[in-house]
C-alpha cells in the first residue's frame, strides 16, 4: 500500500470513527457512574432523526445538532429514571431503547415526511462542511507531515474536533477533578458516596445527562455529516460498536478512543477491499463488509475476562443500604 493510501485511509478512518468515539464517551460516562448503558444504539438513532427532521425544516445544522442533542437527552434523562429512580433492570432498560427508537424513528419518519421512513436529503447549507486549517497550502511541500496535514488533521467538520476535544476533556474530568473522582467512586462504591452526604442519584443523573448530549451529538454527525439524511437504523450497530470499546479500552478514555479508531480501520479498510479477489476467486462483499464487526467479536472475546469495569455497574442502590 502506497503512502497516500495510508494518508486517505486514516482521513477515512478519523471521520468514521467520529460517531462512535461520542457514543463511547457518552457511555463511558454513564458506566463509571454505575449505570450499565446498552442503549447507546437508540440514541443515536433518536438523535439522527431528530438532527435529521429539524436540519430538514430550519436549513442550519446547528439547529439540526441542538435537536439531536436535545432529544437524545429527553430519551437518556427518561431510560435514567428506569434505571435509577425506579431501579428496573438496567440492560432491559437499555435494549428497550433501542427497540423503541428503531420503531419509533420509523414510524414518525414515515407519518412525518412520507419517505418510506427517512428525513428530505439535506442539501450542502443544511449540512456541516469541511473545515480548512490555516497554513495548508503552505504546508503540502513538507514531506510525510504536509500531506498529513491536509488530508487528515484539516478537511474535517467541526463535530469531529470537537470529538477529539470530548475525549481530552473526559479524560481530564475524570481523573483530574473533583466530580470525575466522585462519579468513578459512585461506580465502584456508591455507599461510600452516600456516607460522605453525596446524593448516588443525582451523581448518575448527571451523568446520564452527558450521555444523552454525547450520543445525540454523535446521531447528529451520522444525519448532518455521513448520510445527508436519516434513514431507518442508519446506526447499523455503531452503538454496540461503541459499548465494545468501552470494554475493549477498559473504561478509559485514552484506550477508548484507541479502540473506536482501531474499529473505523478496520471499517475504512472493508470499504477498500470491495471487489478483492484471491487466487481468481471473488470475495463475498458481505464477507467483506462483515470485518469491522468480525474484528470487535475477535477482540472482545480475548479481553473480555480482563476487562475491569466500574464494580457497582449494573446494581440500583437505594439511598441507606450497605
């Protein structure tokens, strides 16, 4: 493979990474508070169709972005009432979600735009462009670092700088400040927290809050960026490809982001390989387009029993017990 190839991949590999990198860190949030979140699909899903229909209407993506976020945090605020409030069963809770936003999405696609369930395509105003970095052009002469430059670190849209920032912020959240210190120990000890007069509930509502923001952000980018529109379960499974790297990343940010790249590689490099043929024989482009996911089965199953997660993840606490 030649060297521009490399180049174009990993610019392919940035921009497909973008909504999983926020889906993850959104989850990432939730999870270290305690609250086990499998319903990161449905989110996105509710966020791109909202970021979706409003773009649609209003013709500005920042009004498409605002909507997505907002409903992916109405849907991420409720499946925390379920789960925290009502202490219901956290991963039935999640799956509930996505099944209810993959009908949902549908169904007010079809009665709202007549589409056979996808939002009117977004022309180039209603969309989020490419953003060129300063010095481009004068940078393109210097080997290996110019064209890096143009084709991966410039050229991106705005929502994926503000990824690689939500991972450097998450990180320093985390482990540098006093809530990130907080929300991990109400993972691993939530009595701890309560002893010390914090409030467990309003800790993992907050979290929830970030995870809803994160994930519509992320629905966002598949409408206003990927697609141009909302199609039915245009997610394709990213929301699980995003609580596996979580798991594959160890809860950490750094790790995590390491991970969505690693799997946007591998789903830039199937993109590539379509037509690949060995010794005279086609390849199946379903085999081919089945990597990504082949890679995330290969990979969770060799660390899955390493994993360490938040150990109070998955468990309702009522305020008093031990």
């Amino acid at each position: 493979m030649e060297f521009v190839d490399i180049i174009l991949l990993t610019a392919s590999a940035l921009r497909l990474a973008v909504p999983v990198v926020l889906a993850a860190m959104g989850g990432l949030y939730a999870e270290s508070s305690g609250v086990v979140d499998i319903g990161l699909e449905g989110k996105m899903l509710a966020g791109a169709f909202a970021a979706g229909s409003c773009a649609a209407v209003s013709g500005d993506p920042f009004v498409g972005l605002m909507g997505g976020v907002a409903v992916a945090l109405a849907v991420s605020l409720a499946q925390g009432f379920a789960s925290i409030t009502l202490r219901g069963n956290q991963v039935v809770v999640g799956l509930a979600v996505n099944i209810l936003a993959s009908g949902l999405t549908a169904f007010m696609g079809i009665a709202w735009f007549q589409r056979g369930g996808q939002t009117p395509p977004l022309d180039g105003s209603s969309r989020f462009a490419a953003i060129e970095l300063p010095f481009t052009e004068a940078f393109t002469r210097i080997p290996v670092f110019g064209p890096f430059y143009k084709d991966v670190l410039s050229g991106q849209t705005v929502l994926t700088y503000f990824a690689v920032l939500v991972v450097i912020a998450s990180w320093l959240v985390l482990s540098r400040s006093s809530y990130g210190l907080r929300l991990r120990a109400c993972g691993d000890k939530p009595e701890a927290i309560d002893t010390a007069g914090i409030s467990v509930s309003r800790l993992r509502y907050s979290a929830m809050a970030l995870n809803g923001a994160l994930c519509g952000a992320s629905g966002a980018y598949l409408s206003l960026v990927q697609g141009g529109a909302f199609f039915r379960d245009m997610t394709a499974g990213q929301g699980y490809m995003a609580l596996a790297a979580l798991i594959f990343g160890n809860w950490k940010p750094g790790r995590v982001f390491a991970a969505c790249l690693l799997f946007a590689f591998a789903d830039a490099l199937q993109g590539r390989l379509q037509g690949l043929s060995i010794a005279g024989i086609q390849m199946p482009i379903q085999l081919i387009q089945a990597v990504p996911y082949l890679l995330t089965i290969l990979l969770l199953a060799g660390v899955v029993g390493k994993a360490e997660g938040p150990a109070a993840a998955g468990k309702p606490y009522r305020k008093g017990e031990r």
